[in-house]
C-alpha cells in the first residue's frame, strides 16, 4: 500500500506532459510566407516577390501556385507543376517569358515580373499543393504590391566641356554628378562613384542611403589621409575630390545611383539604380633622369672628393626636388644597405656633416664634396633624387623618384716607404743557450705622424730534402701594440722562456732564454705600417717581409760509458762488499750524473720473482735515496758516495747469502736546462759485478702434513709446516727459520695466495686480518716443526694451504746468513656441513613452541565455554495430546 501511495502523485504530472505533447502535435503544420506588404515597386523595373514553406510533410521538393487579385477575385499567373494553370489573361505575357517563376530552392521560389505596369498593382497569393497526411496550417499567403512612377533623375555636370581628362601624375582633378528624385514615396539616395580601368567597375567611394560614406576596396587609406573626398553641392550634386593622381586613377569614372525605401518590416529595400559615365581620365607619368656627370675615378689619400649629381624632367609647373647622396662597398647593394652620406630635402634642407658637404649649384645640378679622403673612402656612390608637387592643403606630395648608376671611387692609400732587417745578435752553441734577434726599420721615407709600425714573428721548420715546412706564427702586434700570442709559444712566453720587447722606435727584439732541439729553423718578421683615418681608428697600409735568418748549430750524439770494478776480488759471507762506478761523456755540456745500483737475483729467489732489484741511488744533486732495500735489519747496510766529479762507489756491509748475483751501476748524464732545471741528456749501463758465495752448508726441505684434511663446521684444523735437512749436520742453536704460512681459496691454485700468518726467528708472530668468526693459532713445537691451528671452521676456510721457509744460520764467525727461502708443496682442506647438529636446535625450539601454543589455545577455550559463552535454556512446556485418526474426524 505504501509504494501505491508514493506513485499516485506522479500520474497527473505524466497526464500533463503528455497533453502538451498532443497540443504540440496538433499545432505543428505547414506554413507559407510571402514577405510583408505593401511592396512598393518602380514603374518599369523588374520585381521579384518570393515565397517559401516549411513544416511539411512529403517530398523535399514543394510545388507553387501564383494568383493575381486587384480587388477581390483571383486570377491564376503561374504554377510550378501545372503548365494548364495560367488564365488567358496571363498566358502571353508568360509564354514571352515577362513573368516567370524562378525556383531558389526545394521548398522556395520568386515571382519574376519584366517591366513592371500600373496594372499589375494589387494583391499577390502564394499557394502550395498539399502533400501532408492530415490538413495542417496554412497553405497560402498574400502579399500587397505598389508601383509608383519612375522620378529619378542622374546626369553629370553641365559645366564640363569634354569628358576626357589628361592629367600629369601627382594633379589633382574633380568630378561631378547631379541625382535627383520625385518619388511620391519617401525614398533615399545611394551614390557610388566608380573607376573602369579593366572589364569591370570598381567602387571608389559611396554617400549610402543611411548617410554614411564608404571607401571602397583598396582606397581606405587614401580616404583617411584625404586623397579622395566625396562633397555634396548645390543642385543635388555630389563631387568627386582625388588628390596625388597616380597611374591606378586612370581609367572611365561613371556615377551609379540608386533608390531605396524602408520596407513595412523596417529593413531597407532597393528599388531602383541607374548611372551615367561622367568622364574618361588619363594620367602620364613623371620623366625624371638621374646622372652623376663624373665617370669612375681614382683619389689619392688626403685629397677631396667631387661628385655632381644631374636631374632632368619633363615636369612643369610648381615642384621642388629631393636628393640623396649614397655610399655603398658593393655595387648589387640595395638602398637599405647602403650608407647615407648626406640628404637635402624639398624645403633645401641638408643634413649635418663636418667632412662631407652638399650644395645646390643650379636648378638640376647638387654637389657632393667629401674633404680628407682615406681608403675607407673608396667604394661605389650614387644619388637618389624625388619630384614633389605641392597638394591643395598646402603639403607636398612625391610623384616620382629615381635613383643613378653607381660611380667607382678608387682612394689610392699613401704608403710609406721603408725596409726591414733581421740579424741574430746572440746565437746558440748548445742546447739552452741563449738566442735573440733584431727586427730593424730602415730607410724610412714619407713616416709621417699618422703612420705606426707594428710587428710579426714567424717560425719554419728546416725539413730534409725538398720538403716545404708551414709558417708559424710566433706572435704579432696590433695597431695599439698589443702583443697577440701564437700556439707554438704562448706556453713559453706566459712562463719567461720567450721574451718579446720593443728596443726602440724602429727595433724589435724577440729572445730565447733557453734555445731547444725544436727552436732550430728559419726565423723572420713582417713589419706591418699602420695609417690613422679621420675617425681616428688604424688601418694596415702596408707589410715588409724580412730575409729568414736560420737558428742552428753543431750536434754530435751524446756519449756516455761507464765502468764498474770490484775493488776485492775475494770475500766470504758477512764481509764486505766493495766496487767502484767510473763515468766518461763526449758532447755534453757541464754534465752531471745520477747512479742507480742494481741487483740481478737468481730466478729462485722467492722475494724477488722479475730478477732485478733497484737497491740504492744517488741523483744529480747528490741526494741519496734508498729504493726497494727492505732489510730492516740492515738499513745502514748499504752506502753509495760520490768520490770525483765520474767516479761513485758503492758498499754493501755484512753481505748475505741471499745478496749473491750481478750487480750494475745505471748512470744517467745531465745537462743544465731552461729555468735553473736539469735536462737528462743520455743513459748508461755498467757491466756486471757478480757475487758469487762458495758453501757446502745444509740443504732445507719443507712440507706440511695434516692427520685430518677433511673436517666439519667448528672443528680444528692442525696443519704441521715440518724442515727437513740434508748434508753437513747443524745444531739447533746455529739455526733459526722465518715462516709464513698461506692460503689459496681454490682447487686449481688459479688465485692470488692470501697470508694467514708469519713468526719470524725472534719468535714474534703476525696475524693478517680476517674477516670470519674462525680464529688462527701459529706456534713452533719443536726445531724444525711449526703448527698452524684454525679454531672454529667456517667454510671460507678451505682451500690449498702452504707455508714458506727462510732459513738463517750461523757461520764460523757468528753471524747470521740468510738462506734461499723454501716452498712447501700446498695440501688441501676441506670444510663440510654437520646436518645434524645444524638443525639439532631449530628443531628442538620448533616442537617446544608449538607445543606452548597447543596447551595455551586448550586452555583458552575451556575457560571461554565455562564463564564467557555460558546460557540458560528454558524449555517450553509442551501438551502430550494423541493424534485422532482421520475416521473419527
């Protein structure tokens, strides 16, 4: 019941919509329409009523019926579909085509009458054929029509004599027209004046119906500036005003006017236009002839410059003429490119300038004078010139403008006269001498105030055979002696080693502190003249090459021999080994030497596996400087001196075993160089000084051995680095061992061995760094075994396992000699996995909390079905009653 209550309001609502819709319907129907009357028409001219219809139904093509009524009954003109429809009132008249129908579109057409009479003055209805489904709206309407006489009236002007004009170009001419209307209506005016140069008229400026004036296309801006008027005069007469007669204004004018009323709907509606040919206008165009009177010439320097520029024309009357005077450097330049020089415009008024001036000589001639030519001065000159006319407004107008050919002007430059000379005051013997030389102006003729010198320096490289070197510039000055630094010095210059100066007013030095291998070649300078123009700015006139002077001098290749001799030619291990470094050098200046001693190894010397061992040097200033002598023990072991200026000497104290092999002296000569530095000159290497030691002491042996190489995480690894010896039978006490033991974390031994840890034979012991929980342990347990302990296995543990041996014993004398150090074969250790004691654990704290949350959830329900979800249940009390058999029922 309730939703029945909710949709009862919505049914008068949907009962009025679907009124309106009906009403809607109902409404809807075709209408035609004719526009609203009266029509007023002219007598004689040709109308056309239209009609159209809309909303309906049928074809999109609509079929029309014409009727004709002057007071009350119709009479039937045209039909657009029934050709029998015509009344033989009408018959001729559109057989001979003077009334027509003429359709605009499906559903419009027009009424057309020719000649329109008194007679056919009355009421027009429009009629359609009906095509809809039901009968809808209105299917005709009417229109009044009115013809009244024809009063319009249009001639030109009686005070014209001819109707050709001759103007020149820039007059001004004048054009008249009378129009004129006696129309019972209340009717208003549109003058139009137009201009037929080609096929067609064009407009040039209207006076509308409404009053207003309208320019036609392409003369708006002359009708703003005021070149065309358009007045209204006496006598109904409307004048045409064209001021600056140009070419476009000739051409046929003609005067066009036309009629219009306001229609009932208030709109403006055009009955009539008529027009007369007022006058045919010709315009000729200005002659003006621009020439420079001078043909191209040539200046020279500091003299005036005399141009005459010359203008004919054909024009008579009042004008005045317009010149410019133009400066171009290319003679296909335009006039936007070109420098104005100077200008003297229609009033005579020049433009200011202090060099160059303008004058006025006659009636067709203006003078340009430029005073104090300079070079900038030559290039191509020529004047532009322009005929103004004066206009009825007292300005002026230009009607023609011409420019000349351009005139050559070649400013011969006033060169000075002078010759350079080049020569080396200072020239080199050696290398890092000094060189200098001297770029000098002589014979200097007409060196006036204006003129400065500058200068260049260049560089050729000697090249064998015929081969041709590029020049390289040094350096070079500008005109306000600037010095500008080539690539190939400007690094030496901004560092002193290359000094360019001025000595004096006609001399130039350029100096090389210190003359290198690279500076030989052929040197030479450019003296450059420099000229000052009016604007005070330089210009180069002229360059004078000097002859090449050639930088060189005597080379010999560097000789350089040293010697080394073994000053006793017998010792044993742990005296003294003594030999001496003899030097000797050709064609090397003031030398100085620099010693190198080294040491050739055997190649079973494990601390040095390339064979070479730089030991000690000694350089140029004398410094002494240990190199790769790492003996800690025996820092002031080795000594090199200087004993002469070529002779060094050099002793090793306490020799060792482990010291036997060649040894040389490397010297390297010096020479001084540029800046207080020393330049290396040449190498040299010594014959070989060998130390041989003759023993038949022990023979070392190494291994290493292991009761377990396979061990599980956290266990400990014992490995035993045990020496064995062979030969002569030494006491513990003579000898001692260096061990080091190492690690290679792979099966191949493809990486680099890895220290674990070293005790050297003072018993002290080195741990490398690690980087795992596992700890290392190296201990000696006997004379000549040595145990390394890792403690806790990790498995970055494993891999091949090796110790190293140096061995020192103690000779005759007491003291101690190192011995070739000893490699064990490596051994491998492997590191496994305890599974069971890896998951012992886990395993056990798994079940215990697991079984924590068993007891815990039990315990959590039995108190939740106790106390929390605990309710009563009241059982209803139910009848006991007997079912009665469907008989007794």
């Amino acid at each position: 019941m309730g939703q029945r209550g909710d949709r009862a309001p919505c049914l008068p609502l949907l009962l009025l919509l679907l009124l309106l819709l009906l009403l809607l319907a109902f409404c809807r129907g075709r209408i035609v329409r004719v526009p609203k009357g009266p029509l007023i028409r002219v007598l004689g001219t040709e109308v056309a009523i239209p009609c159209s219809v809309s909303d309906y139904d049928g074809p999109s093509e609509q079929n029309f019926d014409w009727e004709f009524a002057r007071e009350t009954d119709f009479v039937r003109i045209v039909s657009t579909w029934d050709s029998t429809f015509t009344s033989e009132e009408y018959q001729k008249r559109v057989g001979h085509g003077d009334i027509k129908l003429r359709r605009s579109s499906n559903d419009a057409v027009e009424l057309v009458i020719k000649n329109i009479q008194p007679t056919d003055q009355g009421r027009y209805k429009c009629s359609t054929p009906s095509t809809d489904a039901t009968v809808q709206g209105n299917y005709d309407a009417e229109v009044q029509v009115k013809v009244i006489s024809d009063g319009l009236w249009v001639s030109g002007s009686k005070a014209r004599s001819s109707t050709s004009l001759k103007l020149s170009e820039g007059d001004s001419f004048k054009l008249r027209c009378s129009a004129i209307t006696t129309s019972p209506e209340h009717t208003h005016l549109h003058v139009t004046w137009q201009i037929k140069s080609g096929l067609s008229w064009q407009d040039i400026l209207s006076l509308t119906h409404e009053g207003k004036f309208q320019p036609g296309p392409g003369y708006e801006e002359r009708y703003r500036d005021g070149d065309i008027r358009l007045d209204t005069g006496a006598n109904d007469t409307y004048r045409l005003s064209v001021s600056q007669a140009s070419s476009v204004d000739a051409g046929v004018y003609r005067c066009l006017v036309s009629e219009w009323v306001r229609g009932a709907d208030s709109s403006w509606q055009k009955i009539q236009e008529k027009s007369v040919e007022i006058a045919s206008v010709s315009i000729q165009r200005t002659v003006l002839d621009v020439l420079i009177s001078t043909s191209n010439l040539s200046v020279t320097e500091r003299d005036s410059l005399d141009l005459t520029c010359n203008i004919t024309t054909d024009r008579s009357g009042i004008f005045q003429a317009e010149v410019t005077w133009y400066f171009s450097g290319s003679p296909d330049d335009t006039l936007s490119d070109a420098q104005v020089l100077l200008s003297m415009d229609h009033d005579s008024v020049v433009s200011d300038s202090t060099l160059i001036s303008l004058s006025h000589v006659d009636r067709n001639s203006y003078r340009l004078l430029v005073r104090d030519v300079g070079v900038e001065d030559s290039g191509y000159y020529f004047c532009q010139a322009a005929v103004w006319v004066p206009l009825h407004n007292g300005s002026w107008h230009k009607v023609v403008e011409r420019t000349s050919a351009p005139v050559s002007v070649v400013v011969t430059a006033l060169e000075p006269d002078y010759e350079v000379f080049l020569n080396a005051s200072k020239t080199p013997k050696f290398s890092d001498d000094p060189t200098e030389l001297e770029c000098r102006i002589t014979n200097a003729q007409d060196t006036e105030a204006n003129i400065r010198f500058t200068v260049s320096w260049y560089y050729k490289e000697h090249l064998p055979g015929d081969d041709v070197a590029t020049e390289e510039l040094l350096a070079t000055m500008d005109a306000d002696w600037t010095l500008l630094l080539g690539d190939r010095s400007r690094e030496r210059t901004q560092n002193g080693e290359i000094i360019f100066s001025k000595k004096a007013v006609d001399t130039f030095s350029l100096r090389i502190q210190w003359t290198s291998e690279s500076d030989r070649g052929d040197y030479f300078c450019v003296i450059s003249a420099w000229s000052r123009h009016r604007n005070n700015s330089w210009v180069k006139s002229k360059d004078v090459t000097s002859a090449p002077v050639s930088i060189l001098w005597a080379t010999q290749d560097y000789t350089l021999t040293v010697e080394a001799v073994k000053l006793k030619p017998f010792f044993v291990a742990g005296h003294t080994f003594e030999m001496t470094c003899k030097v000797s050098s050709k064609n090397i200046k003031t030398p100085r030497y620099s010693v190198l001693i080294t040491a050739e190894k055997p190649l079973t010397d494990q601390s040095n596996p390339n064979g070479t061992t730089r030991i000690i040097s000694l350089n140029q200033d004398s410094v002494v400087r240990l190199e790769d002598w790492t003996d800690q023990t025996r820092v002031d072991g080795v000594v090199l001196e200087k004993v002469q200026e070529n002779e060094f000497r050099y002793r090793m104290y306490q020799t060792q075993i482990s010291d036997a092999g060649l040894y040389r002296c490397v010297v390297t000569a010096w020479s001084p160089g540029g800046g207080g530095m020393w330049r290396e000159a040449v190498n040299g290497l010594s014959n070989p000084i060998q130390i041989d030691f003759q023993t038949s002491g022990p023979v070392f042996n190494v291994s290493v051995h292991s009761d377990n190489l396979t061990i599980y995480q956290g266990e400990l690894a014992d490995l035993l680095c045990i020496i064995t010896t062979d030969g002569m039978a030494l006491e513990p006490d003579d000898m001692s061992f260096d061990v080091s033991w190492f690690a290679v974390r792979s099966f191949a031994l493809d990486r680099e061995p890895v220290l674990l840890a070293s005790v050297d034979r003072r018993g002290i012991v080195t741990q490398s760094r690690r980087n795992g929980s596992s700890d290392l342990s190296l201990e000696r347990i006997s004379p000549l075994e040595f145990r390394l302990r890792v403690h806790g296995c990790e498995d970055h543990d494993f891999g091949n396992h090796y110790c190293v041996v140096t061995p020192w014993v103690r000779s005759a004398t007491g003291v101690w000699q190192q011995e070739p150090a000893v490699k064990a074969k490596p051994v491998f250790l492997s590191v496994k996995m305890d599974v069971l004691n890896a998951f012992k654990y886990p395993l056990l704290i798994g079940i215990g909390l697991a079984t924590v949350i068993g007891l815990l959830s039990c315990l959590i329900g039995y108190c939740s079905s106790r106390w929390c979800c605990k309710k009563e249940v009241q059982e209803t009390r139910r009848e006991r009653r007997r079912l009665m058999s469907m008989e007794m029922d």
